[in-house]
C-alpha cells in the first residue's frame, strides 16, 4: 500500500508540472497537500484526509484529473488505515 501511496503522489507531482492551467493559488494548494501527505507521520493524519476530501470536491469541476489523484490518495490512506 506504501508502494501505491508514493505511486499517487509521483502523479499528483507529475500533474501539477504538467498543467499550466492551474491559476497559482491552487498549485500553491496542491502542493502543500503534496506535502502534508508526505510528511504524514509528523501532522495529524486525520486532518490531512479530511483536508484532502475537501480538496478533490473543489477541484472536481476545474480539474478533474486532480480530483481524481486526490481521491485515489484518499482510498489508499483509508486501505492502510489512516
């Protein structure tokens, strides 16, 4: 599953480089959701998944692929029991 969750995030990363659409204040968002998520062991996991569903439901329309990543990143949290 850890395997999996770093898979998520090396997309998450790829789909932020890739997109220029995104106004800055959202990849600014991406980003840190990007690092929370790799620093999980330091913050309160809970918050961060909680973050990270908020996230996927405002990117939903804008920029699905995002959306997408971050619901993927959420299942796996929840698979490995986060």
């Amino acid at each position: 599953m850890e395997n999996q969750l770093k898979e998520q995030l090396q997309q998450l990363h790829e789909e932020l480089q890739a997109n220029p659409k995104l106004d800055e204040e959202t990849a600014g968002l991406m980003r840190k959701v990007a690092e929370d998520i790799e620093v999980m062991e330091l913050t309160d996991s809970g918050d961060v998944v909680e973050g990270l569903q908020e996230y996927a439901i405002r990117f939903d329309q804008d920029h699905p692929a995002l959306s997408e990543i971050l619901r993927q990143i959420v299942d796996t949290l929840g698979r490995i029991g986060v």
